[in-house]
C-alpha cells in the first residue's frame, strides 16, 4: 500500500513540474515546425486540448491553424465559439473550490484581456480576406465593445486599458469601406494611443503608417484643419494626399508568442495577531499577510516556518527575422511594428500578479493547514498529503502559446491589374529571405494578406 503511494506521488510530481506547453509539446512541435496539417490533427487527438477546463484554448488554437491553412469560414466557426465561451463569466463554483486545494490548472481558462480581442482581430482578418467587409465591421464593433470593457475596467493609466493596433484595424477596415469619417475618428484614436500609453507601457510608437493613413482620412473627411494640425505635428510639411489604383494591406506576423512558465518562492510565515500571519520573503522584500478564521486553522498555521508557493510567469520567445521589407514597382515599403504581443502579455499577466500572489499563499496555507491537521491524527497520513500538496503546488501555465511575437503592416500602393510583390525578410547577419507573390487588383480595391513567420530563436527554459 505504502508503495503504490510512493508510486503515485512521484507521477503526480513529474506532471505538477511540466507546464502547460511541455504538457502539448507534441503538438507545439508540429505547430512551430510549420506542419500545420499534422499539428491540426494532433491538436484534435491530443487529451489535454480534450478537457473541459481548456476549451477556449482547443477553439483558438483550431481557428489559428485553420485560418493559416486558408480555411477562413471553418477558422471563423471555431473563434466564434471562443468569443462565446469568452462571454460567459459564470464561474465553476466546484473547480474554483477545488483549485484551493490542488491547484489553479484546475479551474476553467477563460483567456487573457489581449487573447479576446486577437480572436476578434483574427475574425476580422479572415472576412477581410474573403472580401467580406460588412462581416468584418461587424466584428470591428464587437472589438469596440471589448475596448470599452477593458477600458472600464482599469482606470489607471499604467494598465494596459486601451489597444492602439486594435483601433488601427478599424480605421483600415473602414478607410477599406470609404467610410472616412470612422477611418478618421479610429485612426486618430489609435495614434492617441500609441502616444499615450503604447510608448510608455511597450516601447512600440505610433507606425509612420498610421500617420499617414490619419492624415489621408484627414483629408478626404474635409477636415482640413485636423489635417493641417497633424501634418505639422507630425514635421511633414511636404506631405500630400495621393490616390493609387488599389491598396494592399500587407500583415506579417513575426515570430511566436511567449508561453507561460512557472518559478516559485520560499516564504516564512509569522503570526501578527491571534488571527493575522505574514507571508514574508526579506530577499524579495515581499511581505503579505491575510486573516485565518478558525482556531484549529490558527493552531495548524502556527507550526509553519518554510513553505514553496507557485506563481505563473511569461517566458519570451525571441525572434529570428529581424525586419521585413515589400517591393513591387521599384518602390520599397518597410513593414512597421504595429503590436508587441509578447509585451502585451507580460503586462496583462503584471496587472493581475497581486491577485496572483494573495490567492496561492491563501491555497497553500490552507493546504498546509490540512497537512498540519492530519499529522495530529496520523503522522504518516499526514506525511502523505505533504507529499500531495507538494505534488499539486503548481501555478496555471496555460495560455494561447501559437499568437505571434509581434504584428507588423504596411500599406502598399498597386496598379490596376496584376503586380509583382517580393516580400524580404531580413535574418541575423544580414542575409534574407525572399518570398514572391501577384496580386491582381481592380481600381479602388483593397486587398488583405498576412504571412506568418513561425521562426524563432531559442530558449533556455525549453
């Protein structure tokens, strides 16, 4: 008996040490190798991607690959049961109790504040690329109501509140639709943004491509005194406002988002009244305290000194192209830096990081409460849940690991019938690599294309 014990504790070690990602490694592989057939069946085969706490990430993870593959209605299907699963805030009483008591993986995972507005992003991309703009509007407005809830939410300037890419979307879609005044009021907050908020919190300024297409949409509302004050805010004095036979809104999606790892810290627990402990890690200078109701719980808790909690963190995975260029027409086009996902993740996970740390010292106390309790009664039952607990301590690694790294565009002026674009992407060192393609476009056309480039440089952790 004491074996099979022995036995199960140490299976449930080895699973409590691998994250999320080891756990799908099999299908991340396929995903980054560029074998998305084999990884679409993988995904659909594989046992963690099956359970009912990760539906969202089996819904966004199908419409990715399948939007990838070119398959944009099936892909659409499966991003609209993610925004639907998303919509539904009921908690699983059960899951989240027993989450106190295991661990957080247990609960049902409902996306992060940037994975809900990407699965409407990529909605929109694939009526773009299907030509249907009424379709895409469509999931433009639903990307304002997000933008409005997630403003609402947080208040404070140093939140990530607000997506400049987001909103420069929807002024393309628009300008797409000739519809210049929402192309203006879009673009205009998008810049504001970018200004405000995206180069403080990211690094990531307002795209040379946004103030020209603000300026355009300037100009074709008639608002020429908006027009005349961003030309001059912008120091382009010389710009004017020119009109090509078609459009090509180029998207390169570089590189491959980070994934959600695991690192621990040691604390020390001391009483500070007859019903108050403080968590505390002087190395850290991280010191946290919290009630404890009962007497038996206070008598248990007392006996702690040492004890390992689990929090989540984000690992990043580097990018292998370092920039990218068009050309068509004699005439090059860089692509710019619209979104920094990667940056975006680790701040939405910072923001959320009190609430991380108040509830796994509160699942640990109780868990070693339980511990303590069960030593009075029997001290090897009570070394056999010690064992357990140290087995389930583990944080929720779970995220949407195949986003991209960083979402770049350009627009790119076409001719009126078929164009040769060699798309550049330029690698460490200096050398390139070069993908060509031809867009037939007619007058006033707007055409949508994104490449997505899976490469990236490794990681230590994997």
């Amino acid at each position: 008996m004491l074996m099979r014990w022995s036995v199960t504790v140490v299976v449930m070690l080895g699973s409590a040490c691998a994250s999320f990602y080891e756990t799908t490694y099999d299908y991340n592989r396929k995903f980054e190798e560029g074998n998305l057939d084999k990884a679409l069946a993988t995904l659909r085969e594989d046992n963690q991607y099956r359970k009912p706490n990760v539906k969202f990430l089996y819904y966004v993870n199908n419409g990715i690959l399948l939007s990838i593959l070119g398959q944009y209605e099936e892909s659409n299907s499966y991003f609209e049961k993610a925004f639907l699963f998303g919509e539904d805030y009921r908690l699983n009483i059960v899951r989240e109790a027993a989450s106190y008591f295991t661990n957080p993986m247990v609960t049902i995972y409902r996306g992060e504040d940037h994975e809900h507005l990407m699965v409407l992003y990529y909605k929109a991309m694939n009526f773009l690329k299907m030509g249907k703009h009424e379709e895409a509007l469509v999931e433009c407005r639903r990307l304002n109501i997000r933008l409005q809830q997630l403003s609402d939410r947080y208040s404070s300037e140093n939140k990530y509140r607000r997506d400049a890419f987001i909103h420069t979307l929807m002024g393309i879609i628009y300008q797409a639709d000739k519809d210049w005044n929402n192309a203006f009021i879009a673009y205009r907050n998008a810049y504001q943004i970018y200004e405000e908020d995206y180069e403080r919190l990211f690094g990531t300024k307002a795209p040379d491509q946004l103030k020209a297409d603000l300026l355009v949409a300037a100009w074709n509302t008639g608002f020429t005194d908006e027009y005349e004050f961003y030309k001059e805010k912008f120091n382009w004095p010389e710009f004017r406002v020119t009109q090509a036979d078609g459009d090509l809104i180029f998207f390169w999606h570089n590189g491959l988002s980070p994934v959600k790892d695991e690192w621990s810290i040691n604390f020390v627990v001391s009483r500070q009244s007859d019903d108050m402990f403080l968590f505390s890690n002087e190395d850290m200078n991280m010191h946290y305290s919290f009630y404890v109701g009962s007497d038996d719980e206070r008598t248990s808790l007392s006996n702690l000194e040492f004890f390992r909690v689990a929090f989540p963190r984000y690992v990043e995975r580097p990018t292998y192209y370092t920039n990218a260029i068009i050309e068509v027409n004699d005439t090059t086009y860089p692509l710019q830096l619209a979104e920094d996902v990667n940056r975006v993740a680790v701040k939405c996970l910072q923001e959320r990081m009190g609430l991380e740390f108040s509830k796994s010292l509160l699942r640990v106390a109780l868990k070693k409460s339980i511990e303590y309790s069960a030593k009075k009664e029997d001290r090897s039952f009570g070394t056999i849940i010690g064992a357990i607990n140290a087995a389930t301590e583990k944080a929720d690694t779970r995220n949407w690991q195949t986003l991209p790294h960083s979402i770049y565009y350009s627009r790119v002026p076409l001719k009126e019938g078929t164009n040769q674009v060699v798309f550049r992407l330029n690698r460490p060192g200096g050398e390139a690599d070069e993908h060509r393609f031809a867009y037939t476009v007619s007058q006033g056309q707007t055409l949508f294309h994104t490449f997505t480039s899976l490469e990236s440089l490794p990681v230590a952790r994997y």
